[in-house]
C-alpha cells in the first residue's frame, strides 16, 4: 500500500497533463464528429477518376479511357505524382488509374497487363472500383474467344450498355464507423502520451538515487515493490482508458452498443496494456524529469504520424509502413480501421484481428520482461 498511496500522491499533482490530454482527444473527436453528417440514404453520383495513360490512346486502352470518362468526373490535376498524392489526400480525386506502356496489345496477346490503382477510403472509390472490374472483367472474358480488336470492343460496349437493376445490401452505418475508427485512432495517441508522460514522471521520482538507496536498505522485497509499482501503473491506466471509452460513447452514441463498438473498445483495452508496459519500460530507464517531454513526442507523437494515426497509412511511402510494422500502434491502427468495413462478424472475420491484438500482447509482454532486467540490474548497481 505504500507504494500505491506514493504514486497517487504523485499523480495527483500532475492531473492536469490527463486532462490536457482527455480535452485534446476530446476536441479533435469532437470536430470530426461535427464535420460528417450522418446518413443512411444511397446517392448515385459520378466518382472522380484520374487516368494516368502511358499507352497509345488506340484500341482496348481508347475504349477503356472512354467508358471511364463517360461513367465519372475527371479533375483537373497537374502531371506529377505529387499533385495525384495531394488530390488523393484532399479527396478532390477518388481513384487513380495507371495505364503502364503497350497496355492494348499486351491485353490483346493475352498476357494479362495489370493496372496500378491507387485510391481514398471513401465510398466513391468503391464505386470506381466497381467501373474499372466491370470493364476489365467482361473484356478480358471476351478477349479468350475474341482476337480481334475491333470485334472485342464492339461486344464489351454491347455488353455494358446492358443495364441492371442494384440494390444496396449492407446494412452498416459508415458514417459513425468512421467517427468511431478516427476517435479510436487519434485515442492511441492520448493514451501513449498520457501513460509515457504520467508514469515517466513517477517513476523517475521512485528511481531517484534518494528513494531508490531507501528502498535497496529497507525490508520491503524487490519483486513485492516492483509488482506494486507495476500493478500502481495498472490502476492509473485501466483508469485512463475507461474515461476515454465513456467518452467514446458520448461522442459516438449508439454504434458503441453494437459488436463493432466492442471490439473497438477491446482493442483499445489491449493497447493501453501494452502502452502502459511502454511507459513501465520507459520510466525504468528514464530518471530525468527534463527529458520525458521530449520522450512523449518521439515516442508517442512519432509512432502516431508513421502508423497512420494522423495520415492514413495509404499515403503512406512503403518505406514508411515497413518501419511501422514494428510499432505496436501499427497493429492497433490497422484493427480499427477493419473494424470499420467489417461487414459480418464471424470467426473467420475476426481472425486477423486477433491476431493483430495477439501482437499487440507480444509486444507488451516482451517491454515487461525487459523492463524487470533493467530494474534488477540497476537494483545490484545501487
């Protein structure tokens, strides 16, 4: 009890970092919220698709470029790759198409050219999607009988002029997914910082040569003190993250009362375990009060911007996501956002997510056990 009456009395006097952190999650979720009106009806509008062709504008490549223009919008968009990225980002195009060299006669032979796509999250660019396969599917479909160019282009174009009636069968309410996936994404971000801030914070206080000399001469056992201490940042954590999930359900409503919003809230559960057992880690090692800013912001504020906590990881470089890969944010960022297009929840759906979660407990189990080294051996140090 010693233990846990210090670290409250510590915590204490530096509430108002949780706070500050609370309020920032609370303020960008809020905004989000706002800025997306919620709706459950199907408009049917063109998507915006950008081709870039470096084809000859002849045969199947023409017919293709045609049918895409007639059946969307195309934006007007400078000829560099970082003007496609930002028209991406800014959502003023939905999908790109990339039409690599000898497109049509590769198509033609038979030798199956692909078309490098890049695309947002919105729905629209499902819908481009959808025009793109369509096309490609009943082309490629004709093109085993057919060897002729001409005659290809005749039957696809009959084929697609054929209309048929769609009906919209998904029952999910991506609108609030959405709110519920960006709230629980930028959730990751408060939750590492507030932990690494608070318990970097305390334990430097518990490690300080002073404290740390009274502890090694006193009688309390070393693996009672360090459980203590442990079980102390539980409490604290455990705390933190079930004001974050009462507020998820202010911000988000009635969709956290649904099976998407329990697995959102048990995977942020899981997170703040292995977040907590990040600042464990992190507080071992740190005894410098002045140095835990700077260990919140390269830490907490740097594994957000890679995992695609504040970008989403598709405009990210594959440079970028491979270096996430080792970042246990990487996993939790990725659960949510399949959580988000979970369109039925069953076993075999909910497979890669736990598998992504049982990472996430790899991850928290390893900092743990490296924790405990080093605060044996500073321990026989002292």
């Amino acid at each position: 009890m010693t233990v846990f009456k210090t670290f409250l009395k510590i915590l204490n006097k530096n509430k108002g970092i949780v706070f500050f952190y609370t309020a920032l999650l609370l303020l960008f979720g809020g905004i989000n919220m706002s800025s997306n009106k919620q709706t459950t009806e199907f408009e049917a509008i063109k998507p915006s698709i950008l081709i870039v062709n470096k084809d000859e504008e002849e045969g199947i490549t023409k017919d293709f470029i045609k049918y895409i223009k007639e059946n969307s919008t195309t934006p007007e968009i400078a000829d560099n790759e970082e003007a496609r990225n930002d028209a991406l980002f800014y959502e003023d195009v939905s999908y790109i198409v990339y039409i690599p060299e000898n497109y049509h006669n590769d198509f033609m032979a038979g030798n199956a050219p692909e078309l490098e796509i890049k695309r947002t999250g919105v729905y629209a660019s499902e819908y481009a999607e959808m025009l793109v396969k369509r096309y490609l599917g009943v082309a490629s479909a004709y093109q085993k009988s057919i060897k002729t160019e001409n005659e290809l282009i005749e039957k696809v174009n009959e084929t697609l002029s054929k209309k048929v009636d769609a009906n919209i069968t998904t029952k999910l309410d991506t609108t609030t997914l959405n709110k519920a996936n960006f709230y629980y994404n930028f959730a990751s971000y408060s939750i590492l910082a507030c932990l690494i801030y608070i318990i970097c914070l305390i334990l430097s206080v518990f490690n300080s040569e002073k404290i740390r000399k009274r502890t090694v001469i006193s009688s309390m056992n070393y693996k009672k003190y360090n459980r203590d201490l442990l079980l102390s940042n539980c409490v604290y954590a455990v705390i933190v993250w079930a004001i974050y999930v009462i507020a998820s359900f202010v911000l988000v409503g009635n969709m956290m009362f649904t099976a998407h919003g329990a697995i959102y809230i048990i995977n942020s559960f899981i997170f703040t375990i292995c977040a907590t057992s990040i600042a464990f880690l992190l507080g071992s090692v740190v005894t410098n009060k002045n140095a835990v800013n700077g260990i919140v912001n390269v830490v907490a504020l740097g594994s957000s911007f890679l995992c695609g906590v504040f970008v989403p990881m598709q405009y990210m470089p594959d440079l970028v996501k491979n270096i996430a890969k080792v970042l246990p944010t990487y996993y939790y960022v990725k659960t949510n956002d399949a959580i988000a297009e979970l369109e039925v929840i069953n076993f075999e759906t909910l497979k890669p997510l736990m598998m992504n979660m049982g990472v996430i407990i790899g991850f928290a189990i390893v900092f743990v056990i490296i924790a405990n080294i080093v605060a044996s051996k500073k321990r026989k140090i002292g």
